[in-house]
C-alpha cells in the first residue's frame, strides 16, 4: 500500500462521528419526513416551515457544534474546520432563502410541495458533504449528490416541454462532466496510490508534475469536472438553458447554492490535494476564469430574458471567483470566500425580485416603467444590479476589490486589468436593465402583491449586500481557508 | 494469470475514448446515456486495475460507490426521458431548441 491514510480512531465511538454531521443529518432527516408525509400535507405550508426551520437549524448547529480544531471524521473521509462551517452556514442559508422564495411558484403551481422541498435538502445535503469532504470518494458522491437533485429540480413541471428539455440537457452535459471527473479521480488514485486528499498531496510532492507529465491528465481532468460544477466556460454551456427552463426559484438556488458547493471543492482539491502543483494549476485556472469573464460578460449583453441574462452574468462571477485560487494561497482562497458569500447573497437577491415580478419579472422589456409602480422593488433591483457590477457602497464592490487584490498578489496582472475591464462590460447589462425601471414609462398594469415570505427573503439578501459593501471585515474573521 | 497493468490502463482508455466519441457523435438521447455509462464503466475498470496493481482495496471501494451512482443516474436520466416522450414523442438532441433567444 502507497497511500497511507490518515486514520483516526479506526473503531473509535461511532457516535463522536455523528456529531460533525448534525447539519447534514438534520437536512437527510427533514427530507424522509417530508418524503413520508407528502400526500398528507399537499394543501398546506407544512413542508415549507419545516424546511426553513431545518435551514436554521442546520445553519446553527453547523456553528453549535463546529469543533475548536479541525476534525477528521468517518475514518478520514470528511472534516470539519473553518473552511466546512463557513461553506454550511452559506448553504444552509441559501436554502433558507430559496424555501422563501418558492412559496409563490410552488402554491401557484402543480408541483409536489413535499418531494421539492425534500429534494432542495437532499441537494444541499451534498452540497455541505463536498464542502467538508476530504477524500476524492466523498467528494464526488457529495458533488453527484447535488447534481441528480438538481436536475430533477430543474425538470419538477414534467408537463412543460421547457422545462423537460432543460433537464435533459443538464442532465446529458451532467453525467459527461462527472464521468470525466471520475477518469481523473481514477487515473490520481492509479498515479499516488491514495484517494485522500493528503495522501494526494505527500505522494505529489514525492513525484510531482516535472518527474511525471502523465499526471498532467487527472488533474485536467478532475479540473474540467468540477470547472463545470461552478458552469466556468467552456464548460457553462448547459447553465443557460437549465436555468431559463426550470421555475426561477430553482435557477436561484442552482445559481447561489450549486456555485458555492462547486467552489468550495474546488478551493479545497486545489489547495490540499494539489497544493504542490500551483504552476500548471494556476495555468488551467487562469485560462478558465479569463474565458468566463469574457464570455459571461459578452454574451450577457445579447440577452432578453432575466433568467438567461443572470445564467450568463453567473458565468462571468464564477471566473471572478476561480481568480481567488489562483495564488493557491489560503490568503486567495479566503478572498475566494469572501467572493462566494457575497454573490450567493446578491444572486439571491436579484433573482428574488425577478419572482417577486412573476411572469412579467422574466422579460427584460417587462421591467419598462417599474420605478413609478414599484418603487421599492425597483430600488431593490438597482441595489442588487449595483453590486453585481461591483459598485461602492455594495458587497459587490468589496467583494471584487479582495479578489482582484489577490490576482494583483499573485502576479496575474493582465488577468486583474481583464476583470476591472469586464466589470465596465458588465455594466452595460445591469444598467439596462434599470434604465428600463426608471427612464421609461410603464406599459402595462402593476404587478400583484407580493407573498410576505418572499419580501423577507429579498429584504434579507438587500441587508447583507448593505452591510457586506459597508463593513466588509465583518466577515473575514469567518473566511479562514483549509 | 494476472493481466498487466499496461493492458488494463490501455483497454480502459479505449473504452472511454468510445465513450466520448459516442456522446459526441449520436443525436439520439438514449444512445448518449448509454455513451456515458460506457465512460463510466471504463473508470470501473481502471479503478479495479489501479487497486489490483496497488495492492490496495480502496479502488474496488469506489468502483462499487460508481456502479451505485450509475444506477441512480440512469435512473433519472430515463425518467426525463419519458417525460420528453410524453409531451414531445420521438425527440432526439437536435430538436431541442425552443431554449434559446
């Protein structure tokens, strides 16, 4: 045996285990329930509160019961460090948040309440496994976790021909992109002799890329696989049409929650595991987060439809945030944090005014006049369409200025100048967006009032990006990488 | 006899090449799952090879965590598929075009 893992307590209490696990517990439990009592609550909001309240409960015990030091659980499968909670809290908020603002779409709609609330768990559940997975094995089952939950939640209106060809297409580029992450899981175990990730990393060092160019293709290809988890051109081609196809509450939590757990493994297999090859690393990420600014900034411009338009400027944040990776420093990866947390929150908060709006939230054109029926909702938007382009005093902007200070650190000057440039680029698309709401005169009558719930959410995500963009520190404390 | 490792490494790279060349190729849905379960199943046997080899367990571990999740996907997958037929009977790849600007 080559790889020798790092095994703790090999017949130690199961049940110390268990407690790294209570968020993810609470969420798998919360799920059956709702599984098992689907038929009974089919006309009322049982499923909602209890998921929500699962959220919370996930979110505090995630910071209850986070061990002082970093823990290794489940014979060095998972672990639960700073890095872990950070990413649960994050997620267990986005579900929260996209329970909130699913009341609407889902009360309005045949859509069976108990299987999608348990499905938006289950997804998470994977998402908070991949963030604290430690081990090539829990890495994909978390990440494949997600996918599959995804996918159906992408494709839950079986009776819209949209929506069933969205899944299909996500499902299609899904299960290519995982197997592709599968040879390279298996060609780094045939190439160390270990599927954890420090196992990885001591038999890298031992015999790295210079020694071994052969190992150049597992890590391309465990690259491109999770590359395409956070939908980083060129493989981002299935999250435009996932996301205008499905119900807009499920692109949220695709755009926000899928995004973070993609980054989260990604920030953790490029540090840890491949930690001793930052140069050819730092060369894949460059190229794939230089072509998605570009690319999600470009092509945004072109769109008319919200959900398409937000698919794209997804795109564009997810190359800012590989940026963060690609000093392979816990510095960068903290930036990458910091990144990630604030664009799940405004994401959220974008698309949650685009629900708010209903049918006619999801086409550009509709949002003419909105300023003068809407003012508050309207004043939302502008606040979230300033941080997305990354003015002061938004998260947005402290977002991009930590991530674009650690390119500038990391001697990818070229790369810092490109994503000031596309910001202005990406300027153009926000803007339109409120020239629309505030210069032009309303052509139809005022949208319905909006369900409270999904109030609280927006109002919940404008108050992060108002104090993310004021006091941006508050939260580096938290950001710690692994 | 034990076959060599080469021969493994060489028959399951060939195998995911026919894998990827069919997802690439065929416009029919059904034929892509089967592409991707192909992928898979030359990962299955790299990962036997690779633990064979190494002396090691853990690769036959993953092996059958993959056979499970192919499973599941192929699952899901075909359950799609059916609901496309329904509303769209006798649909491949290249009629799916109504996402798009």
């Amino acid at each position: 045996m080559i790889g020798t893992v790092v095994t703790q307590k090999a017949s130690g209490p199961v049940l110390d285990d268990l407690v790294l696990v209570v968020p993810e517990l609470i969420f798998v439990g919360t799920a059956l329930l709702l599984i098992l009592i689907a038929r009974r609550i089919r006309k009322t909001p049982v499923a909602i509160v209890l998921t929500v309240a699962a959220a919370v409960a996930a979110a505090l015990s995630a910071v209850w019961f986070a061990p002082a030091e970093p823990t290794t659980g489940f014979a060095g499968m998972i672990t639960v460090d700073g890095y872990a909670t950070f990413f649960r809290v994050l997620i267990a908020a986005t579900v929260g948040m996209t329970t909130l603002l699913s009341v609407r779409s889902i009360v309005g709609e045949e859509v069976p309440r108990g299987d999608y609330h348990a499905l938006l768990l289950l997804a998470a559940t994977g998402m908070m496994f991949s963030a604290s997975a430690i081990d090539l094995l829990t890495l994909y089952l978390g990440l494949e976790l997600t996918t599959l939950c995804a996918i159906v939640l992408v494709g839950i209106k079986v009776d819209r021909p949209l929506a069933n060809e969205a899944a299909i297409k996500y499902f299609l580029l899904a299960s290519f992109a995982s197997a592709l992450l599968l040879y390279g899981i298996a060609l780094t175990y045939g190439a160390t002799g270990a599927t954890d990730f420090a196992g990885i990393a001591a038999a890298l060092s031992k015999e790295g890329l210079a020694s071994a160019p052969f190992l150049l293709v597992p890590l391309g290809l465990v690259t491109a696989g999770l590359a395409f988890k956070i939908a980083a051109v060129p493989f981002h081609a299935w999250a435009p049409d996932a996301y205008q196809g499905a119900s807009a509450p499920v692109a949220a939590f695709l755009a926000a929650g899928s995004k973070a757990a993609g980054l989260a493994a990604l920030g953790r297999v490029c540090l840890v595991a491949f930690g001793s090859e930052t140069e050819v690393l730092s060369l894949l990420l460059a190229g794939l987060a230089a072509l998605s600014i570009i690319a999600g900034s470009v092509l945004a411009l072109s769109q008319t439809d919200m959900k398409r338009l937000l698919a794209y400027s997804s795109i564009a944040h997810a190359g800012y945030a590989v940026l963060g990776l690609l000093a392979g420093t816990g510095e960068g990866v903290s930036a990458m944090m910091t990144y990630a947390f604030f664009y799940v929150f405004m994401t959220l908060g974008a698309f949650g005014v685009v629900i708010a709006l209903g049918k006619r939230g999801e086409e550009l054109d509709r949002y003419q006049g909105l300023a003068s029926q809407r003012p508050g909702m309207a004043a939302l938007m502008l606040l979230f369409l300033l941080s997305l382009t990354g003015i002061p005093p938004t998260a947005g902007f402290a977002a991009k200025f930590v991530i674009i200070q650690s390119a500038v650190r990391a001697d990818h000057i070229a790369l810092a100048i490109l994503a000031v440039v596309c910001s202005v680029i990406s300027a153009f698309i926000y803007m339109r967006v409120v020239v629309l709401m505030y210069m032009k005169d309303p052509q139809e009558a005022a949208p319905s009032r909006v369900p409270i719930a999904v109030t609280v959410a927006i109002a919940l995500a404008a108050l992060v990006t108002l104090v993310g963009g004021i006091s941006p520190g508050s939260l580096t404390a938290w950001a710690v990488s692994p | 006899m034990i076959v060599p490792m080469s021969t493994v490494l060489a028959v399951s790279a060939i195998l995911f090449g026919i894998g990827v060349f069919g997802f690439l190729a065929r416009r029919n849905i059904i034929l892509m799952l089967v592409s991707t379960e192909v992928m898979l199943n030359a990962v299955n046997l790299s990962l036997a090879g690779f633990s064979q080899h190494l002396d090691d367990p853990r690769g036959q571990v993953l092996a059958l965590f993959v056979i499970a999740v192919a499973a599941a996907e192929a699952a899901v997958g075909l359950g799609i598929v059916i609901a496309l037929n329904r509303n769209k009977p006798g649909a491949g790849v290249g009629d799916l075009t109504d996402l798009k600007q």
